[in-house]
C-alpha cells in the first residue's frame, strides 16, 4: 500500500541519516588523531516496481566506506622514528602482544604513520603496542631477496643499545720517501723504522712495522744502489715477520726515484699491475698499496730525508650505538660513536589494488582483504609506493569544516523524514477517523 510505504521509507531514511550522522561523529571525534582516515556514508535508493499507475516508495540504504587512500598533511617532529608514508604505499607493523606471546610469526597489519620508540626490549614500539616490522640485514650491511608478496621474511625491528660494532683493516695505501743518500757508496747503514696501527678482526688494535735498510755499495763502486730491503712484522704475531721484499728505485732522467721492481723474498708477492701485497697478520689479510712501477705515488727515493708522505687505512676500533636513522628509502641505519654506519634492516612499503577494501582495525591499522587484494611488499620510492619521512606525522584526514556542514544538512534531512512520518501518522489516524 502506497501510504504504508511512505511510512517504511520515512523510517528506512531515519536510519540512514543515523548512519550519516555517526561517521560524522567519528571523523570529528578523530580530528587530531595522526593517521586517522576519514568514513563516508552514501546513500543509494530502493526502487519497488510499481503497478496499475499508484507509486510505493522503496525508500534509502546507507553505505559506509573508510578512505584509507586519502593522505592528510605530514607536521614535522623531534623524534627521528616518528614515520610517515608520503605517497602511496604503508608501514608493515605487529601486535606487541602477539610478538611477547612468541606464537609463531606475528600477523602484520598496515599502518600510514606511527611514532616509533625503543621500549625494555629494544623493539621499535608506539604507545599503543605496534612494532615496526623490516628486513633484517646480513653483517655486512647488505639485505638479502626476501619473498615480496608475502610477511615471512619480515621480522619485529629491535635495536640492542649496547650494541657495539669494529671494522678490521683491510687495506693500507702506503705513502713514503726513503732517502736517496742512503743507498750511496760507503753511506752508513741507518735503518728506517715505521709503525701502523691496525684494528684485527676483533677491534683490538696492533702494530704493523715497517723497517727499510738500504744496501750501501762497497768502494770501489761508484755508483749508488738505490736498492732497499722493507722487512715487515706484526705485534699481533709476537713480532714475527710476515713479509720481505727488495725494492729497487730508478735514477733515470725522467722517472727519477720512483719503483724500478720489487722482488719478493717471503710473503704475498707483488702485484705489478695493481701495486699491491698482500701480508697475513693474526687477524687475517691487508692489502697494501706501496704503488706501481715507474708511479710516483707510493714508496719513492729522493732526496736525503726519510718522510712519510701519507698512510691511508680503513678499518674502526670498537665503537658504541649512538643513533638509529630512516631513510627516504626505507633503510634503517645504526651509527656509532667510531664514525661507523650499519644498514640494519630495510622497511618495505606495502601497496594494494584496492586500499579502501582493507578491513579496518584499532589504531588506525588495517589489514588486507578480499575486496583489497593482495598486498606487494616494494623498496620505499620503488614502483608505485612513495618514500618514508621520518621526523614525521600524518594528520588526520577530517576536514571539521566539512563535517559540520554536513552535519547540518543531515540533521535537516533526519527532522524533514521524521516530519513525512509523522505526516503519514496523521493521514493514517484520518483514514481510522473515517469509520467514526
């Protein structure tokens, strides 16, 4: 009956803007709520086909989504772990409480931004309970392949902040000047000394000595020998010798007092090509650069002074954790104290088809769902996803404008259907006055 389908529209409207009014409620409520993501409600009508020329109304149904894709305004802050996604693309976070519980792989869920600390236990945690979860990087920095449409290779990111870390030396490029008068006829034999400092593989630090004797020639000779013996030892070895080379210098007119050859009596041999030996102290192999043939950089003879010109190395002593950083690309860093800086673990952004499809969780996290499709785990600034600032926070997506505007439009709408109800009383309590 046409009358008594104004009366169901009426109340089916009711609900509706009901329904309207709540999500306005709660993206107001939410305003300041950093990662918020507003709700709407649309409606859409009900039709009920209609017979021998009278109209039933059908009424209206009310929809509600989240706009999980909307991105409000990043506001900097203090905290170098306060992350925001800036783009397309979301943080993979756990339940601290799953993580403690220790059952088996946490569930990861999504989130936009977060403010990150350490708690207790190291792990990267906001007030509410979620972990950052990342890629752990190998010892060397580097982060292996791991699967990038699934969670198994992500782990909860903590931090020891005890941590201490040494890089051994590996590699020194020797600078020096041995004197030219040494290697001349009846010169007395002074033996030149150096010492390098080297971390081994523990970060302890060592000696290397270096020791050059010039070969003097005996008269009647005229000539000098511009010929040197280098002996080296290491501390770490109780100063056991561990290479011994000679090294001939060149008096020509143009290549003066650079390396004419370099022979090998025990040790690495010389690598013509490159410059280099290789020598083996207790904590493994250094490559050392003493220069090329005919090269002026490197070991030389001129002159009358015996000067170290330049000793470049690598290689730390131990050093502690000071700070952690985010990259633009999702790579977090450790730094200590010894000027050393670790990648630690890589944080993936994830992307999905449909991100408005994913189902809704407490504090603004989500998790993916068959309306949102499968999620791919991507390098931050990779395909399609953004970067992550750090220092940052997402505002929410409300516009408190908007919503007041549209609270009042809804509660004009809810007092005009409340008005058709009651209308549709009165037409009905006429109808019943008709049989008085």
């Amino acid at each position: 009956m046409t009358i008594s389908s104004s009366l169901n529209a009426g109340v089916m409207a009711l609900s509706a803007n009901a329904t309207k009014l709540a999500t306005i409620s709660d993206n107001i409520a939410n305003a300041s709520t950093y990662g918020y993501k507003r709700v709407e409600a649309e409606f859409s009508s009900m039709v009920i086909d209609s017979t021998g020329g009278s109209y039933s109304a059908g009424g209206v149904r009310a929809t509600s989504h989240r706009l999980v894709d909307e991105r409000g305004a990043l506001v900097s802050t203090s905290n170098g772990t306060d992350l925001s996604v800036r783009g397309q693309g979301m943080l993979p976070v756990a339940q601290l409480s799953e993580i403690e519980t220790d059952n088996g792989d946490p569930q990861m869920y999504l989130t936009t931004t977060g403010s990150f600390r350490q708690n207790q236990d190291g792990y990267l945690t906001t007030e509410t309970g979620l972990v950052l979860m990342g890629w752990p990087a190998d010892a060397d920095g580097t982060v292996p392949n791991f699967p990038r449409d699934s969670s198994d290779g992500l782990e909860p990111i903590q931090i020891n902040v005890n941590q201490f870390t040494s890089d051994p030396t590996t590699s020194i490029d020797l600078g020096v000047n041995l004197p030219a008068t040494s290697t001349e006829v009846d010169a007395d034999i002074e033996t030149e000394v150096l010492s390098i400092e080297y971390y081994d593989n523990l970060g302890t630090s060592e000696s290397l000595n270096i020791t050059f004797t010039p070969t003097v020639p005996v008269s009647p000779a005229t000539d000098a020998s511009n010929e040197w013996t280098m002996v080296l030892t290491d501390s770490a070895s109780g100063g056991a010798t561990i290479g011994e080379y000679t090294l001939t210098f060149s008096d020509g007119s143009t290549d003066g007092g650079t390396l004419a050859s370099v022979a090998t009596i025990s040790g690495g041999t010389y690598d013509a090509a490159e410059g280099t030996i290789i020598v083996n102290v207790d904590g493994g192999p250094i490559e050392i650069d003493i220069g090329t043939i005919g090269d002026a950089d490197g070991l030389s003879q001129l002159s009358d002074n015996f000067a170290p010109v330049f000793i470049n190395k690598d290689g730390t002593p131990v050093g502690n954790l000071v700070d952690i950083e985010v990259d633009a690309n999702g790579t977090l860093s450790a730094y200590f104290d010894t000027g050393i800086t670790r990648t630690i673990y890589q944080i993936p952004l994830a992307d999905l088809p449909n991100p408005n499809g994913m189902t809704a969780l407490d504090f603004q996290t989500y998790l993916p769902s068959v309306e949102s499709g499968s999620f791919f785990l991507w390098d931050a600034g990779d395909g399609p996803t953004g970067d992550i600032v750090a220092f940052s926070r997402e505002e929410s997506t409300t516009d408190v404008a908007n919503e007041l505007t549209d609270m009042i439009q809804t509660q004009r709408a809810y007092s005009s259907n409340a008005k058709v109800i009651q209308t549709v009383d009165e037409m009905l309590q006429e109808t019943t006055n008709i049989k008085r």
